[in-house]
C-alpha cells in the first residue's frame, strides 16, 4: 500500500467560517467543503453529559485484567459499539498476570514498625472501599524475602547513585527507598538491581503529589497520607507484553517461556507504598543529611543511610495465566477497504479507573456513537475504521501488544495510521506521534474549540507555552512559531507495539495539566473524584472525542493520505544537531572534570567534616 504525501494549504477551522473559504490536508477544496460539514454534523452528536454517564457506569466497580468487572466493561463496550453499527467482537488472549498472594514490610532495627500496607476508604466516595480491589503492588516485582540495611536513593535515578558513590555509599546488599516520580518507575528498581540492591521500596513524597502540593483528598485532590501507587515494573524496554511469548501473540496454543527464562520479570522484590509508611522508614535513618534537592515534604530530616535501620520485605504472587479481552470495532470502507484507520484506548484499571484510562475510554465511545449517528445519513468511510478497545494496559501493555504481534503482517500491510488516548482531563492539549502528521496535527488543532475560553486549541496551547516559556528567547521562539511540535513517543502506552514494533505511524494525545491531584493508580481514581476535580461537566471529554473524531474521519476520507515527510526530515535534521552539539559539549565538560581531578581541586574545595569523595578516580569523565 502506497502512502502518499499530501501537500495543501494549513488552514484554520472553526465555527461560524464557510467551509467552502477552508482546503483541508489531503482533500480537494470541493471535498473540503463536505468534510467540514461532515464534521459539524459530527460534533453535533458528542454529548458530555452522555460522557458522563459512561464514564460512571464504567467506572462503578474494580476492573482489572482478569476479573469479573473487567470482563462486565468489556462486554458493556462491545454492545455499544455493535448498537452505533459497528461490526465487533471480542478478541480474548491468554496472558501471565501476577497478583499478590504475600505482602509484609516491617522494620526490624532500630525500633520495630509494620507497614499497614493499605488505603482506607475516603468518607463521602462510595467507590474508595468497595470489594474486588486490587491490593497495594508493583506487577512484575521478584518473589522474595530479603532482609538488609536501608538506603535512601532519591528518586532512584542514575544519577541518584552516582551522587551516592560521591558520599562512598553501597547499595550493594541492602534494600533501597526511592520517591515515585522522575522516570517510569520501572527504572527505579532494574537501577538499583543493577548496583547489588537485594530489594526496593518505592514511596510517594507528599512534596511530590501529597500535603505540599494542595489539600488532600477528600478536600482537595491530592494524595493522602494513605494514598499509593500501584503499577507495573516490567522492563519494557526488552520487549512489552506478555512476559512469556515475547514477539508472538498469546493465544491458547502460543508456545510460552519458563517464567524463569522471562527477561521482562525483575529480579528482586518490588513493593509501593504511602508516605505513611514510609515515614517511620526515613525518620530511623542514619548516615549523612540528603542533598538539599534530595529532600521531600515529610516533617522529618531526610538522611540517606545505611545505619541502624534494617527492614525486612517478603513479597509472593500468584502467577495466574488470564484472558485479556480486546475489543474490536470494523467499519468497512467503501473505497479503499484494505487502508486501515485504528483508534484505541485501553479499558483495564489498576482499581476503579475513572480517570485512567475511562476518561479517554469514554470519549472513544462517544466518537463511536457520533460515527454511526452519520452512518445513519447514509455517509461512508472511503477507508476502512478500527475501533480498539485494549484490555490488559496497565500491567505491561498486553492487549494491543498481544493483538499487534498476532495480526503483524496484516496491521503492516493495511495500517494508515493508529491513533491513541488514554486519561485526559482539563487544560491543554499534548499530542505526540510520526512527525510526518506534524501539519496534518496542527490543523486538527484549528478545527476544535476550547470551551473555557473560546478560542480553538492551538491557540490556548501557543499561550500556555509562551507565559511559561524559562526566558526571554525561550518566549521569541514560542511566539516565532507557526506549528506545534509533536513530541516524540516512548512506551508508554497502547501505540507503542504500532509504532516500534510494526512501524505504523501513530499519534497519542490528550488534555491535561489544570487538573491535579494524587489519585494515579490508587482506590481514589474514581468517578467522585474526577467528577470533582478533573473535568466537571465533562466539556473537556466532550473536546478530545471532537479531536479525535476530526482525526477519525479526515483519515478515513481523506482524497490522499495527509502525510507530509519535510516534517519529519525537519525533526531528524534537528535530532543530528542536538547530538552533535552534546557530544561537543561533553567533550569539554570532560576535559575540564579531569583536570579538577588532576589538580585537586575536589580535595580542596571539600568540606572535611563531610564523608564526600569528590569525583573518585573511578569516576573521571572520559570519552
């Protein structure tokens, strides 16, 4: 299949301009016209309060992979895509999905403390204490029980452990604490496994998402003091999905690895835990006081270790092979039937999931709804639309990668491009992807309208950027500019197998950044607190199914694929600069750390009451 590139006029879109003044990318100015009013019957159909509804009905119980709610969700998004006309199934796959079966944190020296390892139940949301909820875990954390002298790492970074070889600092044999935040998290303990660490502890500082940052809920949005993260630590850079059949989909005859030959599955014990529990930990510890950025918001000296403080943490799963329901939506296109235009969204939470990933869920669905209200007018996609929902996002990625690796040839030969959310909440839009649907994305971006002020989204985001631009010339370049960037994408979502693994071009986005809090993960990301604070009314649902709808259907329409590569020439030229203008600047960082080392000038310039080293030889920058 040829993907061709489309070269027309970037023009803005909004509501009350004659369609016919508007050429659209990849359409001619005739079909233009009709896309355009295409798309204002289309957004006519969006509904929030609609959305919300959804939102709460989805959201009323625990739906991870492998339970019953996920199974009801499932089945619920499966009528109602076949209710708007889609042609749609269940697409199931057998996938590992371990679940805890042993959990014990207890500080043995120098005073004895048990972690209680539990959320309590928030008064007023009658979601937070409901049965069938996950315990407090990271999937994909060892089976073990360890015991060893504790140390705080920061936040667990590479750089974390060279500060902690500055101050002559081992981990190697003892159990490590690190803040959430910084990384994905599954670097947190892959690092400190590859410095000798036996176990790791991965708390959330109320500096980061708790007291410091606003009032806790249920007052406000941020995290209590019993609030903890769940997620997966699954090394994911190796490969995502299921841990057993990497690279192959995980069907009931798919031939699986021993689960001690599974490189995705870490090697030593993983536990989260709040800030509650984590506060007796960091108080007993001894050693030096942590570098000021070190420092949380606990009303505690921070000190790093080791010393007297030793903990010891038992963890065991149950390693339970479950079905992960995909759900899979087909409109067939009149015209080119073999082009496929995939959209997905994740249905599996950690608990309730109001927010992730139901907030996007929920607007997909919507999307859905509005396409079969114009199938209804007798309109047609000229090409052929995918509505994916995934199952099994949260531990690892496992149904879109399952499905990817299943359908690798076909997805490769028929896939125009798959497009990605996840949670969205109130605020601005993010969108990343192929940077060759760079101008394609900035003129979806003029077809919508932001409903707090009125003005399309590509201009509130312009004004975000530019009152928070670090400098004068920062702010220049942000005004200079005629298009947002995409951002590049990583792995953290479902279009990573699309994109890495099948080279399907994709875009991920959504809204976000006046809605925080700290309900990620925990038994507080339900539908009362997002109903309060993430997007009340669910205007901003209502935007992104407007956003991707427009995506949607001017992929599926359009005349020629609006695909134009000088963007991305433009971005990888960029990339070769970055790098070499690195390279150039490491080169003299280097030159010069060495001959500080050489001339003793770490040795002088250290406070002697200080056990810090100073750049060790070991340490010397080199090229």
């Amino acid at each position: 299949m040829k993907r061709l590139l489309a070269l027309s006029l970037v023009a803005s879109s909004a509501f009350g301009v004659q369609a016919q003044q508007k050429t659209l990318m990849g359409f001619t100015p005739a079909n233009s016209a009709k896309q355009l009013q295409t798309e204002q019957q289309f957004d006519q159909s969006i509904n929030p309060a609609r959305i919300g509804e959804t939102l709460k009905e989805l959201a009323a119980v625990p739906h991870h992979i492998g339970s019953a709610g996920g199974k009801a969700v499932a089945d619920k998004i499966l009528a109602r895509l076949k209710s708007y006309g889609f042609d749609a199934k269940l697409q199931p796959y057998k996938v590992l999905f371990p679940t805890p079966k042993t959990r014990l944190l207890e500080m043995t020296g120098p005073t004895k403390y048990t972690a209680i390892l539990k959320e309590k139940a928030v008064p007023g949301d009658e979601y937070s204490g409901q049965a069938g909820q996950l315990p407090t875990y990271n999937a994909w954390s060892a089976d073990g029980d360890v015991t060893g002298q504790l140390v705080f790492v920061n936040y667990g970074l590479p750089e974390d452990y060279e500060t902690l070889a500055d101050m002559g600092i081992d981990v190697k044999g003892k159990i490590v604490i690190a803040k959430y935040g910084k990384s994905w998290r599954g670097i947190k303990p892959k690092v400190a496994y590859e410095h000798g660490a036996i176990g790791c502890i991965i708390y959330s500082d109320p500096k980061d998402d708790g007291y410091v940052a606003g009032d806790v809920y249920p007052k406000g949005a941020y995290k209590n003091e019993t609030g903890v993260q769940r997620g997966s630590v699954m090394d994911m850079v190796l490969y995502p999905g299921d841990p057993l059949t990497p690279g192959v989909g995980s069907t009931e005859k798919a031939v699986r690895l021993d689960r001690k030959d599974a490189t995705t599955i870490l090697k030593i014990p993983v536990l989260p835990i709040s800030y509650q529990d984590a506060k007796p930990l960091l108080e007993a510890l001894e050693g030096p006081v942590a570098p000021a950025e070190w420092r949380g918001g606990l009303p505690i000296t921070y000190h790093i270790g080791p010393g007297t403080a030793t903990v010891h943490l038992k963890l065991e799963f149950n390693w339970d092979l479950v079905t992960a329901y995909n759900v899979i939506g087909v409109l067939k296109g009149s015209t080119y039937p073999d082009q496929w235009v995939l959209r997905g969204n994740h249905h599996d939470g950690w608990v309730n999931g109001a927010d992730d990933p139901l907030s996007g869920q929920t607007a997909l669905l919507d999307e859905a709804k509005a396409i079969g209200d114009l199938l209804k007018t007798g309109w047609k996609p000229k090409r052929t639309i995918v509505y994916c929902a995934w199952d099994g996002e949260e531990p690892g990625l496992l149904g879109s990668t399952e499905y990817a690796e299943d359908h690798e040839k076909e997805l490769q030969q028929k896939g125009v491009v798959y497009i990605n959310t996840d949670d969205s909440s109130r605020g601005f839009l993010s969108a990343g992807g192929s940077h060759a649907l760079e101008n394609f994305m900035g003129e979806i971006a003029e077809s919508v309208i932001d409903p707090e002020t009125n003005v399309t989204v590509a201009e509130r985001k312009k004004a975000n950027d530019l009152v928070n631009a670090s400098s004068v010339k920062a702010k220049k370049e942000v005004m200079d500019r005629k298009l947002d960037k995409l951002s590049a994408l990583g792995s953290g979502s479902d279009f990573s197998s699309f994109l890495q693994h099948l080279g399907v071009p994709a875009l991920n986005l959504g809204y976000g950044g006046e809605a925080g809090g700290g309900d990620y993960h925990s038994i507080n990301d339900s539908y009362a607190h997002y109903v309060r604070f993430k997007d009340p009314g669910f205007i901003y649902g209502a935007l992104l199914a407007k956003t991707t709808g427009h995506i949607v259907l001017r992929m599926a329409n359009a005349d020629v694929l609006p695909f134009d590569f000088r963007s991305l020439y433009t971005t990888l030229n960029g990339y070769s600069k970055e790098l070499i203008d690195l390279t150039s600047n490491l080169r003299e960082t280097t030159a010069m750390q060495n001959q500080l080392v050489k001339s003793n000038a770490f040795k002088l310039a250290a406070d002697p009451t200080k056990n810090w080293l100073h750049q060790p030889p070991s340490r010397k920058y080199r090229l």
